[in-house]
C-alpha cells in the first residue's frame, strides 16, 4: 500500500469501513484488432472498503511534487491516453459498471450500495482551484452504483486521520504513529526546563 493510501485507508476506518488494499476484477473488453474480440483483463482498484450499508471502490492519487491531478484525465475528456487510463473506473463506463457489478457480487452487496470515490493529494493548478471545480462538477453528475462519485481531498483526509489519532486505545499503525510522534515531541520540548533544547 503506498504512503498516501495508508492515510486514505485510516480516514476511511474512522467511518467505520474495513479495508482491503489493491484488488482486481475482471472486465471484459473488446480489442481494437478485432471487431468483436472480447479479452478478459483485471482492473485494480486501489483501495476497496466495507460495512454493513455500504462498499467503497476507491481510486487514490496523491501527485506530491509534481502538476497534480489534472481535470481532463479524470473526466476522460482529453489529455494524454495513458493518463486517463489511471482514472478508468471513474471514466470509462465499460469498466466502470463491471467493476461494480463484479464487486457488488464478490462482497454481497447490491450496485446502489456501491459508492465511487476519488481521493486527491494534489489537485492541478492548486491556486486558481480550476481543475478542482471542474472535477468536482463532473463527478457530481455521474451516476455509478449507489450515485454520484464522491471526491475527497487531502485536508479531508488530514481531518479525519488527526481525529482518530487523538483516541486514547493505543494502535500499532504507522499512520496514526506519524501524527502521534511530533505531538509526542512537542509535549516532551515543553517539559524540558530550557523550553526544548537539552544536551547529552
């Protein structure tokens, strides 16, 4: 599970889901050499999470250091092929209803309980907030499995992993260890007679 994941892992059991890294389905999907070839391929989905009401298929993309998540790629509507192909299941419709279908079936859970979401570190053009809006339009208007795909972004996620790194049960989670250990720190500076700085 990669580093951004795990947060997004940790905001979503803080809504009471369990969850599962990376995990495939099969789709079916006709090639382009031939007119009505079908060929079988599993599609990854990032993170899927579960409760009794609810399935989430999660795509999670963080882009730290670089442009961020770019409007055209998510909506399938331009940009470069191979771009857009990270966000398929938000995009391609052919994917997108077998891969609900297909997981609604492995899980128990009927289509309208599974929900679509994407969690974005970095969004493109963060400033101006254009790509932003416009994913979030987008998303608005679509409908897959239990509605609208839900779009969460990074201060979203800090919230929420924040909140379930104050509890007091102790959990053996890096995550939630991150958020805990500057705390920690900090706490222990301020015991310190000198106000934090101390030699050995």
């Amino acid at each position: 599970m990669e580093a951004f994941e795990s947060f997004v892992a940790v905001a979503l059991e803080s809504e009471g889901f369990v969850v599962s890294e990376a995990v495939k389905f099969p789709v079916q999907l006709q090639t382009k050499k031939a007119a009505y070839e079908m060929q079988t391929h599993g599609y990854e989905v990032d993170l899927v999470a579960a409760r009794a009401d609810r399935l989430v298929l999660a795509t999670v993309k963080s882009f730290f250091g670089s442009r961020g998540v770019v409007a055209e790629h998510v909506t399938g509507e331009g940009g470069n092929e191979r771009w857009r192909k990270l966000y398929a299941l938000l995009n391609n419709p052919a994917i997108r209803d077998q891969v609900i279908a297909g997981a609604a079936k492995r899980y128990g859970y009927g289509p309208g309980q599974v929900e679509l979401r994407l969690y974005v570190g970095r969004f493109a053009a963060p400033t101006k907030g254009t790509h932003e809006k416009r994913i979030r339009a987008w998303a608005a208007e679509q409908h897959a499995g239990a509605g609208p795909i839900k779009v969460q972004e990074l201060s979203q996620v800090v919230g929420k992993v924040r909140a379930a790194a104050v509890q007091t049960e102790y959990r053996d989670n890096p995550v939630l260890v991150t958020i805990k250990v500057p705390q920690a720190a900090e706490m222990l500076a301020s015991d310190l007679p000198d106000g934090g700085s101390s030699s050995t």
